[in-house]
C-alpha cells in the first residue's frame, strides 16, 4: 500500500469518526454518561460561560475534544492490533 495513500486514509478516517461520534453525542445526550459536576462548572467557571449560548458552544467544543481523543485513542490500538497480526489484503 503507498504510505501516503495510507496517511490519507487515516487523516480521513479520523476525521469521520470524530464528527460522526460528534453528531451522535449531541442529538443523543443520554447515551453517553455526563461528565462530573464538578468539571462541568470547572469549565464554565473557566471559559466564563454564563449565557446559553456560550455555554452551547463550550459543549459543543468539549463534545468534539472528547471525541477526537476517543477517535485518536481507538485509531491507535487498531492500527496497533492490525501490525501485530500483520493483516493483509
């Protein structure tokens, strides 16, 4: 396989799972367990969100960090498992 078709890949793959995940946590809160209370007034004590819409955007920031990281994460124990088996097409 040529490496950068195999970096693209990646790239996109990524891209993919994080907003896919992104749409899925926002238009379905309850699936996914609330953070603790205490880091969700960290955040808007922080970023000094004190209207709905700010705080709509910090969760929408949040949502998408989260999910990128979770993406990242699982990206890298396959990529890892696949060159452990050595997989081939």
């Amino acid at each position: 396989m040529n490496k950068n078709f195999f970096i693209f890949s990646i790239i996109i793959w990524l891209i993919f799972s994080t907003l896919s995940l992104s749409y899925l946590w926002l238009h379905h809160p309850d699936a996914i367990p609330r953070p603790p209370e205490k880091v969700a007034l960290f955040l808007t004590d922080f970023f000094d969100a004190k209207d709905a819409d700010s705080i709509g955007v910090l969760e929408v920031y949040s949502v998408f960090l989260v999910t990128s990281l979770v993406s990242s994460v699982m990206t890298f124990f396959g990529y890892k498992i696949w060159k452990k088996f050595k997989f081939k097409f």
